[in-house]
C-alpha cells in the first residue's frame, strides 16, 4: 500500500462552476483530476475548449511529465495524457 489516503479527509478537494460542466478534484485518487463535459456536437470543439482551461492552468501549476511516460500520476492506467472522451 503506497498510504495515499493516510490524512483522508483532510487536504481534499472539489471545485466546479456553476453548471457543473468543469469540476476539478485535489488528492482524490490522484493528486488532481480534471473532468470536462460538453454537450457540443463537435468534439474538436470540445477539445478546444478543454485545452484553453488546461493552458490557464499550466501557467500557474506545474505537472510532471517523463518523455517516454507522458504525464506521471499515482494511478498506472493514467499515466501519459490520461485523457479519456
């Protein structure tokens, strides 16, 4: 067991706006999780509108990234973009 719930419920955290269309969660499963839902019909439009929140974001936290990897998290199956759609 690698003990990442040792202080549970301490140091959580879910954030969202308004329509609950962007919620970020700090130290759930992993140190943080983003979750972006659309109802566009397009999903590059999707896309692009996810990609300016992670840009905004990346200008104030830093994340780590191995080159072969890709994003590094505590859970193996999101390692690299951990992107799902």
């Amino acid at each position: 067991m690698c003990n990442i719930d040792n202080d549970w419920p301490h140091g959580r955290a879910i954030f969202y706006n308004p329509d609950k269309s962007f919620t970020v969660k700090i130290n759930g499963e992993d140190q943080l999780e983003i979750e972006f839902t659309s109802k566009e019909a397009s999903i590059n439009d999707s896309f692009a509108k996810f990609q300016k929140i992670l840009d905004f974001l990346e200008k104030s936290l830093t994340f780590i990234k191995e080159s072969k990897l890709g994003y590094i998290t505590t859970l193996p199956e999101n390692l690299g973009s951990s992107l799902r759609a």
